[in-house]
C-alpha cells in the first residue's frame, strides 16, 4: 500500500468520524429544541388559560357584586356556579406548594367568601383588583420564564 492510500484512507475514516460526532450532535440538539418548543407551547396555553379563568372570576364576581334589577335568584345561582367553577378550575393550574399561588387562591377565596356574605362591596371590589394586579405580576414573570427558557435561558 503506497503513501497516499493510506492518506486516503486516513482522511476518509476522519471524515466518517466528524461525520458521526456531528450527526449525534445534531440528533441531541433536535431532540433539546423539541423538548423545549412542547414545554413553551404548554406553557403558552397554561398562561392563556389561567387569564382567560381569573378574568372571567372577576367579570362573574363583579356581577354577581352589581346585578343588574332583571337578575332574579335562578340566574343569580349560575352565575354563583360559574363563579366557583372557575375558582376551582383556577386552583387546579396552581402549584399547591408554591408560596405566589397559594396567595393568588387565597385571593380568590377570600373574594368569593366576600362576596357570598354581601358585606363589605367595597372591599370585594378591591380584593378584585388585588387580585387582577397579583395574576398579571405572576403571569409576567411566567412569561419571562418561558423567554427565557426558549432562548435557552435557565428557568
């Protein structure tokens, strides 16, 4: 075998060698980036989901605070149903052991019991406010998580 076989040879088993580190990293790389874009699009969805239920909490408390005089006591109990319904569906997409979501179904709680025994409107109307600007703090820095962990950030 002459000289130049064998650096032929040698160049060839190089190639296939940065070929075959350079396929396992490309198939990891692949695998990292799907991973990250399901947990992102969950997230999304978790974030839209959780608004779109705190809102609705507060627009039904809020009517349920200032009816108007055509509310009679059978639409006033599904709105009262809805109300907890979406309470519940709320503290179900919280963390139960996290210190920030436990404060948001705290809120919540306390608004609906507010609310049920009809005293204070004032103060429900600012424990509904509270609780709108403690979800959107909460929501902001979930989505700055999910930022940052798409860009490749640690959460």
């Amino acid at each position: 075998m002459e000289l130049k076989d064998s650096v032929t040879l040698i160049g060839i088993g190089v190639t296939f060698a940065v070929s075959a580190v350079n396929f396992v990293y490309t198939l990891r790389a692949n695998k990292r980036a799907s991973f990250v874009n399901t947990v992102t699009t969950s997230r999304l969805k978790w974030i839209d989901s959780l608004r779109d239920k705190v809102s609705e909490f507060i627009a039904i408390t809020t009517r349920l605070l200032d009816p108007p005089e055509s509310l009679d006591d059978t639409e006033r109990r599904v709105l009262q149903l809805q109300r907890d319904t979406l309470l519940h569906q709320t503290v179900l997409h919280l963390n139960p052991l996290d210190h920030e979501d436990q404060g948001i179904r705290s809120l919540m709680d306390h608004t609906k019991a507010l609310t049920d025994s009809r005293k204070d409107l004032d103060e429900v109307s600012k424990e509904l406010l509270n609780l709108r600007d403690v979800t959107a703090a909460y929501l902001k820095k979930e989505w700055n998580r999910v930022k940052a962990e798409s860009t490749g950030g640690a959460s």
